[in-house]
C-alpha cells in the first residue's frame, strides 16, 4: 500500500501521518525529515538550508525528487509532504488532503512554534504563496486543485484523534476490487 497525507503548514498531516503509518504498518517518510537529511549531507542546519532553498531552486527539485522516487519504487510507504499526492501521482493508492482555516492553522503554528499568531498567520500566508508560485513554476501543479484526493478534511472540525479515526476508517474501508478509479494525475511536469 502506498498513501499519501498532504496539506498546508498546520493542518495537521505529521501527527495524521504518524498515527496512519502507525496503525497500518507502513514506513513514514516525511518530507520535512528528506529536508533536514539534505540539510545534513550539505552539513548546514534546517534554518540554513531553508534560507539557501529560498535562492536555489535545485533544493525544492532534489526533495521532490526523492519523494517521486520512492513512491514508483517502493510500497509499504506512507508519504507526507505538501506535494506527496502529487508526486506520487497514480502510484499511490489513497491520497489525502488535510486543511484547516488559516485562523486555526495559524494558532496551532504559534503554538508549536512559541510566536504570536499574528506573526504565524503572515508568516505561513507568505510561504503558501510564495509556495503555490514555486510548484506552478517547477511542476505545473496548482496547489489549489484538489481534484486528485480521494478525501480532503478540514481538520479545524475534530480532535487529532478523530481525524486520525475518520483517516483510518477510510482506509480500511478501501476494497481495491471495488474500486472504480481515482483521478488521474495529469499535466505534471516532473522537471527535477
């Protein structure tokens, strides 16, 4: 089984992505963990490297790329990353998208993060765009369109441990004998 668990800055994909890789067996790979191993391989911290990726495309692309291939190589995985359902494309057997309002994600970050709310909603409404630009430019995704997911849940609606049950619950009810197809990933311009 291949899934995926995407969404913007707050949403709560890591702690969704934990619990589902948990309770199906599968192997978490992160996007934010591949960061901070390229990070590393380049001997730099995460706030280094980030401020580098903001002047080198090349950063965004090699991240990517990792994921891309570890979704047509592998299986047992569930992938998390911003992009994950879009990089692994058909490959992946069930795809979600977790959002919340801004507001809430905004709150959640601050929390994490000890900052003011204010500072975590501009801060994190700068990265969404400057975000949505880069993988329009690099990939021809629109970040927006969320026709590719076969479950997309406003996390701002229930506790961490129920998303994580009306997650699992999906998944579990999956019967790819039944299925009668996903949306297909089209258009994407795996430029790496």
């Amino acid at each position: 089984m291949l899934l995926t668990v995407s969404g913007p800055p707050g949403s709560g994909k890591s702690t969704t992505a934990a619990a589902l890789a948990a309770a199906f067996d599968l192997e978490h790979i992160s996007g934010g963990d591949i960061f901070r191993e390229l990070a590393a391989e380049r001997d730099m911290s995460a706030v280094e490297f980030n401020k580098l990726a903001e002047e080198d495309d090349q950063i965004d692309r090699d991240l990517d790329r990792r994921l891309r291939t570890i979704a047509l190589e592998r299986d047992g995985v569930l992938l998390e990353s911003r992009l994950a359902g879009w990089l692994a494309g058909d490959e992946a057997d069930l795809r979600l998208w977790l959002d919340a309002p801004v507001h809430v994600r905004a709150a959640r970050i601050a929390d994490r993060e000890d900052k003011s709310a204010e500072l975590a909603r501009e801060e994190t409404v700068t990265r969404e765009e400057s975000e949505a630009l880069r993988y329009n430019e690099y990939y021809d995704i629109d970040i927006t369109d969320l026709s590719i997911y076969d479950i997309a849940l406003n996390t701002a609606r229930w506790g961490p441990e129920e998303v994580t049950a009306i997650c699992t619950a999906a998944v579990e009810a999956y019967d790819a004998d039944a299925d009668e197809g996903k949306y297909p990933v089209e258009g994407v311009r795996y430029d790496f």
